[in-house]
C-alpha cells in the first residue's frame, strides 16, 4: 500500500472538513461537556496541570489527559467553544485516517475504504467528533492499542515470539496508557477482557507473555507520567480518592445516569445508523482466510464485550458505548466485502434496520417544525418542570429548519436506492457527504436554537458576570454552567469552597445564585434568606448577595 494513497487524501479532506467546521455554533451543554472545559479553563487559570479541579476543588472523576489538551487549545484560540471541542475533531481525522490504514493492511485498500467510510457515513461517531467530551479521544487510544496488540499476536502465531523484531506490544501499551490517563483503569479493564476472552476461545490461553512484559513497560511507563509525578509531587490523597471514585463508577449510580440493562443496545441500533444495520449479519460470515479469521473474530469479541460491560455497569451514559463503533465499522465493511466480491444482496434484517435509520434520522427531523409550532402544547405535557418551562423560553425558529432534514431524507433514499442496486461504495460515499453536511448544519441552525431552550436563560445571565470578582452557586441542582460561563476566577479565600459561608458567612465577594423555580419553596426561602431575589425566566430564579449587605434578610 502506498503511504499517500488517494484515497487517503480524500479521506482527510473529507473528516477535515466535516469535524473542524462550526464548533463554536452550539453552546457547550451540560453536563460534560461544560464539565470537561471547565476543567481545562482551571488548569490555566490555576497553573495546575496535575490535579484536576472544578471550582478550584479536587474533581476524582477523570485523569487530566484530555483536560491538558483542552488548555493547549484554549492556548491558541481563546476559552471558548470552538476551543473545547477541536482536540476531538483532530482526533477525529486521525481516527479515519487509522481506520483506512488498519483496513488496508489487515486485507487490502478497498476494505479500508469501506472501514472509513462505514465510521464517517455514521451519526453517533459524526456527531461526537464536533464535541467536547473525552470518549472519542479514549476510544482513539484504544483502538490504536488493540490493533497493535493483534498485530503482534498474528506475528507471533506465524513466526513465534523469539523472532519478533518489532515495538508493537511496547506500542501496544503506549497506547493503553495515553487512554489510561485519558478515561482511567477502565481502559486496562476493557483490553483485558478483549484479549483475554480472545485467546481463552481461540488459543487456549497460550500467551505471549514476552510481548505482555513489554506490553506492561509501555503502558506503565506512560502511566507514571501523571500517577508518578502527582504522588511524588504531592502525596498519594489525589491518586488514592481517584482511584476510588473509578471502583464506585462502575458499582453505583454514582453519577445520576441509571438506565435498564438494554439501554445501549438499543442506543446502537437506532444511533449507529447506517451501520448497525451491517454489523449483525457481518458476525455471522463464514469462511476467509486465517488473518480474514483472525480480524473478524477479535472485533466480534470487541463488540460484545464492551456491550455486556457498559450494560452491566450502573452509570449509563448514551456515549459510554462508544468504543462499539470500531468493531461495528471492520463487520460491516466485512460483509459489504463479501457483497461486492460476489455479488449479493441485502437480506430483510439490514433492510429493516436501514428503513428504522430512515424514520429516526431522516424523517424526524422532517418535522421539527411541527414540534417548533406547538411548543405550549408540548410543554403543558411534560411533567418535568424545567423541561416544560425551557420548551417556553422565546426562541426564533424560522420555520423553516425541516428542509435540513428533508433534504437528509432525500439523500437517505438515494442511497437506500444505490443499496438496492449493489452499488455498494458509491452508496457509502454518498452517505458519508450527506452526514457530515446534514451534522454540520444542524450544528449551525438547529443546536444553537436548542441549546437556548435547554440553556439560553442561565447562560446569559452568567455570561453577563464574566470578569467580575465573584462568587457562583447553583443550589439545588447539578450544574457545571455557572463556573464556565462566568469564568470565576480562583478564590483567595478557601472558605469559599463551603456552601454554609457563602449563604451566611462574612463574605469577601458578592455571590450570584441560580435555582430551579420548581425547588423554589418556602425551606429554600428559608435557608437563603440572606439573598435577594432578582427575577425568575425560563425556569429559572436568580439572586444575589451582596458583600456590603451580608445580613439582608429579605425573609422573615
């Protein structure tokens, strides 16, 4: 294979034009990605690079990798939008790029393409490049780390160990260890389960353990770059909660996302389209070669060990199912192989999955419109008293946002049409362009608009505090939003990190609070009685507390 094929080249133009452009449209919503860039926006205001904080106190959650590359960028461009999600949209390039290569030298040049074609022409994996959450980078890690560690297992059962020259188990955990300091141990734990269970049913548990001994250097070497230097640094507290908080992720609803079992089965079928309606009928191929073999059965077990594993994991969180879009790509790309080798057709499972992929992408955002034209009706019918007050909040909807998904629609049945016809590549070039165009422009019309429904009211209000010496309190309910949109900055009084001094304490600073207006009752009256109602919209409530009139007492 050449290194700069042209399909390569297109390849790149393609992810880069679709992952770069718009960005900054949409606000960063809550929770995580406002989450993760205001981890980020810490470090640089603190100096701090090794321990992650959230209003200047220790956040166990995640490792600061992801976080490092978010400050570089909001170096270069600014604290802002654009800067929180364009790390991932170069990761995203690169992803398409190494799904090509990886394609090509695992068979040939078109299984490549069809690899990178099935990812880009895909909504979930489009969609998460333009974001700021930390999965596509951890998944991009992962990857890479898996299909070394396969590389250098195909090599050994062909060669034996003694004679293998090369650095890819020592690669192998340099990547594990990148996606180690990007998520956390979950990282160890999914590639142990990928290959232990792998060479449990296929190879009886023979081992490589020369290649796991080197596999253990790299990884842990790259690990001692932040777990080393923290504990050396400044104790073993910080590693020693962190570690911690990961064991309760996985054993409870720790961070308010409980769902059922099935949940990110269904999360794939409908938000993987088109590929998921591949995937299936591509595990159950017969025949190949020992490498063809090799390939199918790994990502098979890939898929489905991260499938029972986020299922049976407590949080659920729709993008924790991520890493299901690397194997879901090599099995679709493996039947559409066979297709186009020999001449077959779709059977009726793929054509009803594509035609449910038709009414969720297509046809829904069809009609946004008449979701926009009844918004008071719609609001009066949900029970959830924030969403009911955010459908209210006044938006300009022009009325004409249906043609975007229209023309996806359009695009959907043409490419349903080239299914049917065989002409199977064409097909996924053609739904390639149509997602990454239909993405981007419900990233420049549509999420912008519903993130001021979601959003716009505390936004704005926050926004408007930006540069001020103050203090931010959201009471009552979660949110990562007043800290970022406001830009606090870090506290010299440490008292401030405790609710109680900033509701009664001798404050240094005014406090600005935020509420929900439904949790707005006679005990919260009560408990911040030192605050002064400003106005209430869009569910919200706002007030204010003054640091020359501690004591208000506007309540009785």
């Amino acid at each position: 294979m050449r290194r700069f094929s042209p399909d390569l080249m297109v390849l790149l133009l393609l992810a880069a034009g679709g992952f770069l452009g718009f960005l900054g449209q949409p606000p960063l919503f809550d929770w995580d990605e406002i989450n993760f860039a205001e981890a980020a926006r810490e470090m640089l205001a603190t100096g701090n690079y090794l321990q992650v904080q959230i209003n200047y106190q220790p956040f166990w959650e995640k490792p600061p990798l992801f976080f490092w590359m978010q400050a570089l960028s909001m170096s270069w461009f600014g604290v802002g939008e654009y800067a929180a999600r364009f790390p991932n949209a170069v990761i995203g390039i690169f992803t398409i790029l190494a799904l090509y290569r990886e394609g090509s030298a695992w068979r040939n040049a078109l299984f490549g393409r069809l690899v990178a074609l099935f990812y880009l022409a895909t909504m979930l994996p489009s969609i998460y490049f333009k974001t700021g959450i930390i999965d596509p980078t951890f998944n991009f890690f992962i990857f890479l780390g898996l299909m070394n560690i396969f590389h250098y297992d195909e090599q050994v059962r062909l060669a034996g160990e003694n004679k293998r020259k090369d650095k890819a188990a020592w690669i192998a955990g340099v990547w594990i260890g990148l996606a180690v300091l990007t998520k956390g141990p979950v990282a160890l734990v999914v590639v142990g389960l990928i290959y232990g269970i792998y060479k449990g049913i296929w190879h009886k548990m023979k081992l490589p353990w020369l290649g796991i001994f080197s596999f253990s250097i790299g990884c842990f070497l790259t690990i001692g770059v932040w777990y080393g230097v923290e504990t050396v640094i400044h104790g073993s507290w910080f590693i020693t909660e962190f570690i911690s908080y990961q064991f309760d992720l996985f054993s409870k609803d720790v961070a308010g996302h409980a769902q059922p079992f099935y949940y990110h089965p269904i999360v794939f079928l409908l938000g993987c389209f088109p590929m998921a309606a591949f995937t299936f009928r591509g595990m159950a191929l017969k025949g190949g070669d020992d490498k063809e073999l090799l390939l199918r059965r790994l990502m098979i077990i890939w898929f489905w060990v991260v499938m029972v594993l986020f299922s049976i994991v407590k949080t659920k969180i729709i993008h924790y199912s991520s890493l299901l879009y690397f194997p879901g790509a090599f099995l679709s790309a493996d039947l559409v192989y066979r297709w186009i080798k020999e001449g077959e057709k779709p059977k009726w499972d793929t054509w009803l999955l594509l035609g449910i992929g038709a009414v969720v992408w297509g046809l829904a955002p069809s009609l946004i419109n008449v979701a926009t034209s009844n918004l008071a009706y719609l609001a009066s019918r949900l029970k959830d008293p924030i969403a009911s007050a955010a459908m209210t909040n006044d938006v300009n909807w022009s009325g004409w946002e249906w043609t975007i998904g229209g023309v996806f629609l359009l695009s959907i049945l043409f490419f349903l049409l080239l299914i049917y016809q065989r002409k199977y590549q064409r097909a996924l070039w053609l739904q390639a362009v149509a997602t990454l165009v239909f993405v981007n422009l419900m990233f420049v019309v549509v999420a912008p608009k519903a993130g001021e429904h979601v959003q716009g009211v505390p936004q704005a209000f926050f926004e408007k505090l930006e540069g001020k010496q103050i203090y931010v309190l959201p009471a009552r309910y979660k949110s990562y939003l007043p800290y970022f949109y406001s830009k606090v900055a870090p506290p010299a009084n440490r008292s401030s990190y405790t609710n109680d001094w900033l509701i009664s304490g001798d404050i240094d600073k005014d406090v600005y609070l935020s509420v929900q207006a439904h949790r707005e009752d006679e005990a919260f009256r009560q408990q911040f009685r030192t605050f002064e109602r400003l106005y209430e919209e869009g569910g919200f409530v706002f007030y204010v507390r003054k640091k020359s009139r501690p004591w208000l007492g506007i309540y009785p």
